[in-house]
C-alpha cells in the first residue's frame, strides 16, 4: 500500500513539472503568464496542478492534458514499433467529444487516431441508456476522426443492462452490431454479456464473429 501511494505520489509530481514546463514554453515568463491569469504567483514552480481558478487557468489545464495524452500515445507507438514494426497498432475511445464534454474528457480523437493505424470505438449502451441517435453519432464521429483510415467497433455492451430501478431489455448485440456496419466500421471486437442480478465479477467478455 506504501508502495503504490509512493508510485502515486512519484507520478503526480512528474505530471506537475511537465505541467509547469509546458506553462513556462507557452508563456516564456512568469509575468506573461500571470498577466494572462489574472494572477500573481511568484514563480512556475508555484503553481499548484489542475489550477483552475479562472477561465484561463482551465483551459490551459485542459491544452495540456489534450498534448501529454497526444505525446503519451506517440511514445508508446514509437517503443512498439521499434520492437515489432510490422505489427498492426490500434487504439479505440470510449469518450467521443462533442458528444461528451470536452473539457470533462480531455481528449482529441484525430490528434490520436493519427498515430494508429486502425482507430476504433467502445458503446455501452445499457450502462448510459444510449439513444439510437447517440450511438449512431459515436459512430460518425469515430469515422470522421478515423480520415479514412480503418475503424472499428472494439467493445459493445449487450445483454441486459440497468440504470437505478430501470432494466433495459436484452438482445441488443445485433442492433448495435449491424447499426455499425452500416457505417463502413468493422464487426466488434469483443462483447460485454452482462448477467442480470450478479456483481461485475460475474460479467463474461466474449469474443465476437470478426468480419
């Protein structure tokens, strides 16, 4: 338990002075900076993480988080494909901006999708009582963010689902499944088959019919 509040504690200070060199790139000075956020902080190194206080405080909170994922994702394409170049790299999303809020999510999808070579999607649509509509323009979004390139449904949630006393019917794994064929995407990859009245530990992960 020591050990993991340490690692914690490691990578929550490492974030913080990638944050504040990233602050002192954008602004070059501490007196810019504070001009900007309408603050007075003596020094970068003052600044204390997820500084929100302001507008401006947010969204460069928010720029950076975007760039680091971004960057992140890079480093890890470059390391895999320096061990095994030829093989396929894919990465799929289970926030889709602006249909979920982009500055609760912090992500670019075509910034990411622009490092792999097949992008992809997750839907769960009996945890969030997903409207037809709103799959459907994870779909599109997917798509566009994908700019051609392959994509595909990674995960799907089918199977009986519940929302507080509400349960949704069950059988939707072909709904879905086809609804994402029809727009150009490859079959999903794997299906959630959730089990009525079990913990999650009782959920089973099947693999789907691939394409």
């Amino acid at each position: 338990m020591n050990r993991t509040s340490s690692r914690r504690g490691n990578a929550a200070s490492g974030l913080l002075r990638a944050f504040h060199q990233w602050l002192r790139e954008r602004y070059g000075t501490i007196g810019q900076l504070n001009e900007a956020w309408v603050r007075r902080y003596p020094d970068f190194d003052a600044i204390p993480p997820r500084a929100m206080g302001t507008y401006a405080d947010c969204a460069d909170w928010r720029r950076f988080t975007i760039e680091r994922s971004n960057a992140e994702l890079e480093w890890r394409i470059q390391r895999l494909r320096a061990e095994d170049p030829g093989r396929i790299m894919e990465v799929h999303a289970a926030h889709h901006p602006p249909m979920d809020g982009l500055a609760v999510s912090c992500v670019n999808l075509w910034g990411l999708a622009a490092k792999v070579d097949v992008w992809g999607l997750s839907i769960f649509p009996r945890w969030f009582s997903s409207a037809v509509f709103e799959g459907g323009t994870r779909i599109e979004i997917t798509r566009s963010s994908a700019r051609g390139k392959p994509f595909w449904l990674a995960e799907l949630q089918v199977g009986h689902g519940k929302k507080g006393v509400w349960r949704s019917r069950a059988g939707s794994g072909v709904f879905w499944t086809y609804h994402t064929e029809g727009r150009e995407a490859k079959r999903p990859a794997s299906a959630w088959w959730i089990v009525p009245a079990r913990p999650r530990s009782g959920w089973r992960k099947r693999p789907a019919t691939a394409r």
